[in-house]
C-alpha cells in the first residue's frame, strides 16, 4: 500500500545519511517498486514521486549514468516534470553530453519560470554530500537522524496487522 512507499523512502534516505549508500539505494529503488505498484488514482496517491529522490542522491555520489536511467524512466510517466528535467540535465552535463544537458536545461527554465522556490537539485533530499565524509548542510543535521528513526520504527508499529 501507500505507506509502503514512504516507509522504503525513508529508510533509504536514513540509510543514505548514515553513510550506507549501497543499501540507501536498494531500499530507493525498492520505494520506486511500491511506487510503481500503486494503483492509478487522482490525484495520484503518493504526492513525492521515489525516482525524485532515488535519481538525485545516485547523482549527488556520482552515480550519473544510473541516475539518467532514473529520471528517463520518471519523464515517461510524468511528461515534462520539473524534477527529472533538472536531473537529466545535471546528468548529462557530467557525462559530458553538453548538448543534451543545454536541452533539457533550456527545457527546464521554460518550465520553470514561475517557481516560487528556488531548485538546487532534483530532490530537496540531496544535500551536497559529494563524496562520503562530505560536510553535509545543516538542515541535515545528525539530530534529526534519530527522530526519521523514530518515525519508521511507529510507521512500522502502525502498519502490523494481526493474522487471523
């Protein structure tokens, strides 16, 4: 179900913070399976897509190609979405494919010129952690660590049912 989306989304983004990148990215790519599995619905039942988040915390460890991958996959269920624009273009220009990354890049700023928040990167989950041991921002600081924990331990509680 729905919560199954953002119980693997948030594990992964703990996992990503705690350093743990391979299974950060296991558990994002499992959150962008439950995703997928979810059944149409408007508006949409999980409002966060998880390629936004799994596709710019591959990028922000140079994980380029994979993250390309990622957000091609997103723009074929989301025609022109704001976010995989911005990635693909941050992805190829790192790939070296200038060309295509002014593309998608002159596609984004057509789109995007009535934004009233200002975008960074493809997630507001990326948080410049380039390379592992990178300073990491300050809105991510460790505090804020253990209380994701504790939402995933009562998210986990809340969904357990009993067997008949």
């Amino acid at each position: 179900g729905i919560f199954n989306v953002g119980e693997y989304i948030l594990k992964g983004e703990i996992l990503y913070r705690k350093g743990d990148y391979v299974e950060a990215f296991k558990a994002l790519e499992e959150a962008v399976r439950k995703d997928d599995e979810l059944p149409y619905d408007e508006p949409w039942g999980w409002l966060q897509p998880a390629r936004h988040a799994l596709g710019a915390l591959l990028s922000e460890q140079g994980h380029y190609k994979r993250a390309k991958e990622v957000y091609e996959a997103d723009l074929k269920i989301w025609k022109k979405n704001l976010w995989s624009l911005f990635g693909l273009a941050k992805c190829h220009k790192a790939l070296g494919n200038s060309e295509l990354a002014e593309e998608y890049a002159k596609e984004y700023r057509e789109k995007a010129k009535n934004l009233d928040v200002r975008m960074i990167d493809a997630c507001f989950c990326a948080n410049g952690i380039a390379l592992k041991g990178a300073r990491q921002r300050p809105c991510c600081e460790m505090k804020y660590q253990s209380s994701a924990e504790g939402i995933l331990r009562k998210l986990k509680e809340s969904t357990k049912t009993e067997t008949p």
